[in-house]
C-alpha cells in the first residue's frame, strides 16, 4: 500500500528494557487527534488504544475526514456507537441531516476550513437531539465498516478491525431540530501509555506522561509528516526525533543477545566469552546510532569517550557489553574499542535528541551526560570497572 504525501505518520518504538517495564505494568500505547469545535475550543476527547505491545508500532492517517452521528455520549469505557452513515466531507463543505438521519448536500453557507453540519432536520426523540461525531480516513480504506478488511493502514491494523478506529471526535453538546454545528480538524496528537482502556472511547486520564506533537507542517529536512517517539520509562519522558527508530537488527543486543539471555544465573563459559569479545570487538562497531552524526549546538562534535579499566580480559569483555546495554536503553549511541591489553575499553557516546539541544562550549560535558554514564559504569558491580569517567576529546595513549 503506497502511502499519500500527506500522510501523518507516528512511528513508535521501545527498547527492550523500556518495553519489558511497560509490559509488566500491563500499558498499552493510547493515541488522540485534535479537532478544534463549535466554541472555538482545541479538543481531544476520543482514545485510540494499541491492541498490545511491540518493540515497534506505526500509526498513520490520511487527512480526509467525514462525519457522523450518535444518540448517547457514553459514560465510563463504554464504546461511542455510531448511529448513522459515514459520510466523507472536506474542509469547507457542509451537509445537512434530514429526516431519515442520512447526510445531503446543504444550501447553507459553508464556513472556510470548517466540516459544517448546516441543519439537523433529524428527529429520534423530540427532547433531545444528536452528537456529531468526526472521524478520520486510514489509507486505502472509506469510512464504512463493511470495506475493512485485512488490507488497511497500519492505523486500523494497530488500533482495531472495525470502524471505531476512525472516530476522532464527538461534540458532547447536543445538535436538537434546525441547529448547525462546525469543526476542523487539526493534524496535532497527544499520546501516552495507560491501561485499562478502550479504544473509541472517552478520554479520562493519562496513566503516563503525555506528548504532544504538531503534525500540521512538514519537515523542513525531510518534507515529510514524520515523527518518531519513544518513552523513558526510568525517567517517565517522552523523545521524539525526526529520524526513523535505531535498527534491532544493527544493534546485537535485542532479545536472546542481551546478557544473561537463557542463563539465569548469568554464569559464562569460555564459548559465551568468546562469543562476547567477537559480539564487542565487531558487532558493537555497527550499532545504530539514534540521532546520527547530527551536530549538538555550540560544540563541534557530538561525540563523547567514556574510559574504563578492568582487572580481567573476561571482565573486560562482560562488562563492557553490559555498560553499553545500559547506555542504549537510556536512548544512546555505544562504541566500544577495546584495547590490545583486553583490559581496557573506550566507549564512544552518542547522546539521544534530547541532549544534543544542551549548548556546548569548550571540553565541558553535560552533567546528564556524565550521569547517565555513571549509572550505567554502576550497574557492572560484578566485574569492579575503574571509571575514567567522561569527556569531549578521546586520549590518546
């Protein structure tokens, strides 16, 4: 499926330790679009919720937009249940609802850039009226349920199989008899982690911190609607970057790969340690840098060197994987060189997107930076490194 170039695309990934808390925590990933109401008001009120959780997830739409109606808001994590057709409608247009509940053409004066309902001819009870519900199209898919099958967009295929997935939107104020009502969608999303909820329901709260991104305008570098994100479960934050995910493949250390995978007790042979000087030596040389050689502002390079000693070559070899393992889940880049004494290693940091904003002057390194190293030098207590801790320019004996 060819996506369109104004496509919106969310491109979610977590690192495996990072998933595993989530995963434990029984989260599952919760997303909501904006639309701007009758009132003039910025609102997001309806939940699209992850059917489980991956190490990568991706969530697009297609800005197209249609309207629909229902009798009742819901109360709790009761789905919205559509009481009509879905009937498609651009930004300036306008439909009427007449007697049978069926969206028509509209002799009402539209209002530029607004979805406009112009009449409400449409009576189920006469004491009380309709809720508009906005919904958005997936890619290669229409707004009737009838037609989703198992060709969708990631977005139906991510959130669900039905129609649900489309709603974006109900105004909670009730549309009675001759009434008009008007909404524009807005390409801006918030997301978060939280359990216990529905997809198409209300929006009632946030179990994690939230990210808001504006997806309004493409990127300059790319001329893309793209945003990727990740969540820091040890610092509850979110980090967005205009580039794609690190690579799983690239680093090495995802699944199986990560220390003490299948060994409980974390006990190694020689086979495991000769398995880990090559893994070291050659398969950390490639690791994907999240971020790239992007430079930090103010400094002339974004590279930093941690200096670690060991009193064994097999200490050396456990625990500079172990180090760097920690340094990738925190959103790093790790390099490790290890020296012809086998005792000794350089680790070469790239920081996440959220660090290379820090301003930079001189050989100072930013106190997260060497914070985050420390804690990851700590977390090797068995094999006893000595920390040479951090700084901008690699030594040269």
């Amino acid at each position: 499926m060819t996506a369109n170039d104004d496509d919106r695309t969310v491109d979610l990934w977590e690192s495996p330790y990072d998933l595993g808390l989530l995963s434990k925590n029984d989260f599952n990933f919760c997303i909501a679009k904006s639309v701007i109401d009758t009132s003039g008001n910025l609102t997001y009120n309806m939940v699209w919720q992850s059917l489980g959780l991956s190490p990568r997830a991706t969530v697009t739409w297609t800005v197209q937009y249609g309207l629909n109606w229902t009798l009742d808001v819901p109360t709790g994590n009761a789905k919205v249940t559509i009481g009509g057709q879905w009937q498609a409608c651009d930004p300036g247009e306008v439909f009427d609802l007449n007697k049978l509940g069926l969206f028509e053409p509209s002799s009402v004066a539209p209002k530029p850039g607004f979805l406009k309902v112009g009449k409400n001819h449409y009576i189920y009870d006469i004491k009380s009226g309709v809720h508009i519900i906005v919904g958005v199209r997936s890619p290669g898919s229409d707004f009737e349920p009838h037609d989703r099958g198992p060709e969708l967009s990631s977005l139906a295929l991510f959130i669900a199989s039905d129609a649900d997935c489309v709603k974006i939107y109900l105004d909670t104020t009730e549309l009675g008899l001759n009434m008009s009502s008007w909404y524009q969608p807005q390409e801006k999303a918030q997301w978060w982690y939280e359990k216990d909820v529905k997809s198409a329901t209300m929006i009632t709260g946030a179990a994690t911190d939230v990210c808001n991104y504006d997806l309004t305008h493409p990127n300059p570098k790319t001329n893309t609607y793209y945003v990727s994100t990740t969540y820091v479960y040890d610092e509850g934050t979110w980090s967005t970057s205009d580039d794609p995910p690190p690579s799983v493949e690239k680093t090495g250390l995802m699944g199986a790969e990560r220390m003490g995978a299948g060994d409980p007790n974390g006990d190694l042979d020689e086979n495991d340690l000769d398995k880990i000087r090559k893994d070291v030596k050659e398969i950390m040389g490639i690791l994907n840098r999240f971020g790239g050689n992007r430079k930090v502002q103010g400094a002339s390079k974004d590279i930093f060197y941690g200096l670690l000693k060991f009193g064994t070559a097999e200490a050396c070899a456990h625990g500079t994987k172990i180090i760097a393992n920690k340094l990738i889940d925190k959103g790093y880049g790790a390099t490790v060189t290890i020296e012809a004494s086998n005792v000794k290693a350089t680790v070469t940091i790239t920081p996440p997107p959220k660090l290379q904003h820090h301003v930079i002057t001189g050989n100072v390194v930013p106190q997260q930076i060497i914070t985050d190293w420390n804690a990851a030098v700590k977390a090797d207590s068995a094999d006893n490194p000595t920390n040479g801790g951090v700084g901008t320019t690699k030594p040269l004996d």
